[in-house]
C-alpha cells in the first residue's frame, strides 16, 4: 500500500440527545472499535464529536475538519438518516459533497442488511476500500496506485478472493473534505486546494510581495445564515426621510405604519345603475310610480335631498343624495313617462317589492376606515403591488421611507476591458460582463445607479478610486479582486489603506465563498461597501465592506 503514515479520520455523531447527554452515545465507540480491530493500522482517529439534529452544526462540524490545516481523509457520520422530523444529516451533508459514491453505499446496504442496518456493518463493509479512495481523493497519480492491477489492489486492501467482485477500484469520494474548493459550473475546471486555511489575523499585505502573502484564507467558514447575522448586527441603522407619493417612490421601504387620512370612500355610493330611493319601516314605501326628482352622476357637485315620495336617478360610483337610503336596480324598474323635450325621465315604476335599507349601496369606509393602518412598516413600495394606488386612495401626499442609497458599480482587474470595445481579445484579455449585469440587476430593484468604470490593480489607483466613489455614491458593488493573489487588492485596501475590520471572508456557498464583509471609519466619510461584489452604503460613522465573488 503506497501510503506513508496512517490515514486520518474523525467520526461525526448526530444526536440531540446525546449531543444533551454524551453518555447515551454507543456508535463512537463502537466505531471506534471497527477502525482498530478491522483497519489494519491504516487510520488514526483524530476526533469523536457529538452535534445535535441540525443541519448547520453538522455543516459546521464537516467543513471545520476539512478545511483544518492538515485535513483529514474521511469523516463517518452516524445518526439522523432516518424519518424523523429532526433527521437531516443526508440533507446536511449532500451540498457539500463533489462526488458521491452509489457503488460503495450499495455495498454498505447490503452487508449491513444481511446482518442489520447498523453503523457498526456499514463501516466493516467498506472499511477495506476506504484508504485506496481517499488516496486518490487526496490527489495521488492513479497509475502509480493500481501498477500491479486488481490482485495487488486486493492485497494491499486485505481482501480474499472471496470478495473480488468487491469495487475494490472504486473512487469512492464519499467524505466531505474536497467541498466547497471551487466555484466552476457548465464544464469549468475546479480548483484543485491540497492544504486548509490557517487563522492568520489579516489580509494579504501588497507591499510584502508574492512570498510574503498569505497561503491560506485567515478567515474562517461561516454559513450564510450566520454571515446575515453579522452583517445585520454591523450595518448601522438607516437614514428616514418623507418622500413623495408617485413613481419614484418605487423600490423604497416603509419606515413606519401608514394609516388612513380620510376614508374610503368617503360618501355612500351606490354600487349599481339605478335609482335611489328612501326606505321605510324596512321596506319601499309604496310600491309603484315615481316622479324622477333629480340625477346623480359619479362627478362632484351638490344633489338636492331626496324627499319621501320620489327617486333619483344614480349611476354607479355617484354619491346617494341626502335622505335616500337604498339603490333599486334599473333593471328592476320600468319607465313611465318622459319629459316634454324626451330628453330625460320623468316617472318610473319600480317593480322590486322587497327592497331592503343599505341595499345595493356602498358606505363610507367599507372598503378603508379613516385612521386604519393600510400598509406596515418594513413594507416595500412596487411597481406593481398596487402600493401606490392604495396610498394615493386615503389621500397621503408623502410617506416616511428608509432613504434609497445611490450605488456605484465598480469593476477591477488588469484584464478586465469594456465589454463593447472594438477589436478582438488580446491574450489575456477578458470582457466586462459582470457590471453591465449588475447595473441592470440594481435598477431593477429601483435603486439610482452610478456607472464607476474599471479598477486597475494597482493599490494607490484603486485606493484613489473608492475614496473618489465615496464622494458620489452611497454603496459600491464591485466584482473581482477579492482571492488570495497579489493582485487581488481589494480586501487590504480596505483593511490596511481605509482602516477597515473585517468581520468575516468567506462563506459556504457556490458561488461566493470568498465572500466578505468589514467595518471601516474614516476619517469624515461614513459608508458600507460590499465586494466583488462590492457595496458601499453611507448612513452613520462606518462603511460596511461585503465581498462577493465574480459572478
């Protein structure tokens, strides 16, 4: 067997009861037991740890061994694959696999289900394959590995004729240490990491050169939800200000409740074609002929009161006169006669006989009570919510809203050039698709954008051209520069040039590990900034810096 020191492994327990209680737990033991006694003296065990039913802290735990220093071969995870409400691990575990091995978990199944579905003869039905597969995972030259074919494979893993038909060829990259190492999609290359970050305090330093930077992220792995924790817990609470109630209000958020000036509507309506007439003792008066007192359109201006006796002719939407109290349809009356000029009506007969008080009409506030609140705080104004047609309804000229940043989008990198030029590619030259992109994604959302060009890699242009931004803009989005290269300028720029903290530099997601986000105060300019992308947001005596990698 090509190895030169014993494999390492760590056994991951999910529990909550036993994460509450670790005496309750028998697997790790039992695990323990299978790698001494079946191993062959190829693995050493570095940690037995216990986590609850929860798919962060099985996560955590996962890429926390993986991405150590000296990672290990393989992790075993016991516990939580069942059907339980609590049971996630398969949930937990499948993101943050590359490749997954069917070959070696058929097996698993069925040398565990001969005897029973236990941890303890899923892990002997494998054991013996496991150092061949973590070998290759861990980068060794496969022709190097099987020279001397399929019966030196068998011998090396300590198998018997018996179990030939075993994939003892299998590259069964079934632990989780190669996740999260590349961002590639649609056919791209991955990239290929064989060492784990170290906790160095800071950022690459430029002015040190290549030996001197960083070989290793110093910033630990948090998940997304934990990333959105801190940069809320970091951003500083926003300006408030009035705007106007029209199309620019668009995109904003509501800083507080909205309530009701008048209501809606404000007069009985009736809510169909017909006549208004005066009920009484819950009925029509008199069923019969009427003389058409007066007309009531939808359009502002005084009506005369209805008196007993007669009716008014309404339209729907027009207010009822004073004194009228119910809407007879018109398809339930009949016309009588007309007037001299046979231009209007003159008596209708009503035909309804059951017309009750309120009938067919719309009362004030039924729809809106004055004072009501309509629309909540932290509530968003859209295109095409009907936001603004509700505000305009009750009469609200001007609303208080958190007040809208204006962006700046920013590209940088040498080899970055304008996605329009004329001309082909020179070598090495690559065409500025991310800030036309991002520019269209941000006025999207409503936001006032701020075309900022392409950044050179270069730490005092590139300084010049944030502090240059951050007089025109409030946030910044940037793409690129944000890796572990020397010309990656981004993160100690603003750290070491600006006075930046940064609070966190990469997170478990694809795209957009080397995510980051720091606080910096300068000297008079307050703002947040996210990059690559980047976003840079003045409201009160910091900047927020949030990386994200390229698109």
């Amino acid at each position: 067997m090509p190895e030169s020191k014993p494999l390492r492994a760590s056994i991951l327990i999910i529990s909550t009861t036993a994460s509450k209680d670790p005496s309750t737990d028998t697997s790790g033991g039992v695990l323990t037991e299978v790698f001494e006694k079946d191993g062959a003296g190829k693995w050493d065990i570095q940690e037995v740890e216990i986590v609850g039913d929860d798919v962060l802290d099985i996560q955590r735990s996962i890429t926390a061994w993986a991405d150590q220093e000296d990672a290990v071969n393989l992790i075993i995870t016991t516990g939580g694959t069942g059907f339980a409400i609590h049971d996630s691990t398969p949930e937990a575990v499948t993101p943050l696999l590359h490749k997954q091995a069917p070959g070696l978990v058929h097996g698993m199944l069925a040398a565990s289900l001969a005897v029973t579905p236990c941890a303890k003869e899923n892990l002997q039905s494998v054991l013996k394959l496991l150092p061949h597969a973590c070998l290759q995972a861990a980068g060794a030259d496969s022709r190097t590995l099987h020279k001397g074919g399929v019966k030196k494979l068998e011998q090396d893993a300590g198998l018997g004729s018996t179990v030939s038909s075993q994939p003892s060829h299998s590259h069964g990259h079934s632990h989780g240490h190669s996740h999260g190492h590349g961002h590639g999609h649609h056919g791209h290359a991955m990239p290929t990491r064989h060492t784990t970050p170290s906790e160095n305090p800071r950022s690459n330093d430029p002015s040190l050169g290549p030996t001197r930077r960083s070989r290793s992220s110093p910033y630990p792995m948090l998940s997304v939800d934990e990333a959105i924790k801190l940069i809320k817990e970091h951003t500083p609470a926003p300006h408030i200000t009035k705007a106007k109630v029209n199309g620019i209000l668009v995109g904003s958020v509501l800083a507080e409740d909205v309530t009701a000036a008048e209501a809606v509507p404000a007069y009985r309506a009736s809510i169909v074609d017909g006549y208004a007439v005066i009920v009484s003792s819950g009925k029509i008066s008199s069923k019969g002929v009427f003389p058409v007192a007066s007309i009531s359109t939808a359009t502002p201006g005084e009506i005369a009161p209805l008196e007993p006796g007669q009716i008014t002719r309404i339209t729907t939407g027009a207010p009822l006169p004073p004194g009228a109290t119910s809407v007879v349809m018109v398809e339930d009356t009949a016309l009588k006669t007309m007037t001299e000029d046979g231009k209007e009506e003159k008596e209708v007969e009503i035909l309804a006989e059951d017309v009750k008080d309120g009938e067919n009409v719309r009362e004030v506030g039924s729809d809106i009570k004055k004072g009501e609140i309509i629309l909540k705080k932290g509530e968003e104004i859209s295109a095409i919510g009907g936001e603004l047609g509700l505000l305009a309804s009750v009469g609200r000229a001007d609303v208080a809203v958190y007040k809208k940043p204006i962006i700046g989008v920013l590209s940088t990198g040498d080899e970055i050039v304008e996605h329009n030029r004329p001309g082909e590619l020179r070598l090495g030259e690559v065409r500025d698709c991310n800030r036309p992109t991002i520019i269209s994604a941000v006025r999207g959302w409503g936001f006032e954008v701020v075309d900022l060009g392409i950044a050179r890699d270069k730490p005092g242009a590139l300084e010049e051209t944030l502090r240059a931004a951050l007089r025109k803009v409030d946030m910044v989005i940037t793409s690129g520069g944000v890796s572990m290269g020397e010309l990656d300028l981004l993160k100690p720029t603003i750290e070491r040039s600006l006075g930046g903290t940064i609070h966190f530099g990469r997170v478990s997601m694809k795209p957009g590990k080397p995510t980051t986000f720091a606080t910096v105060i300068p000297s008079q300019q307050l703002s947040l900034y996210i990059s690559s992308c980047c976003l840079l947001y003045i409201t009160s005596p910091e900047y927020h810096l949030l990386d994200y990698p390229e698109f």
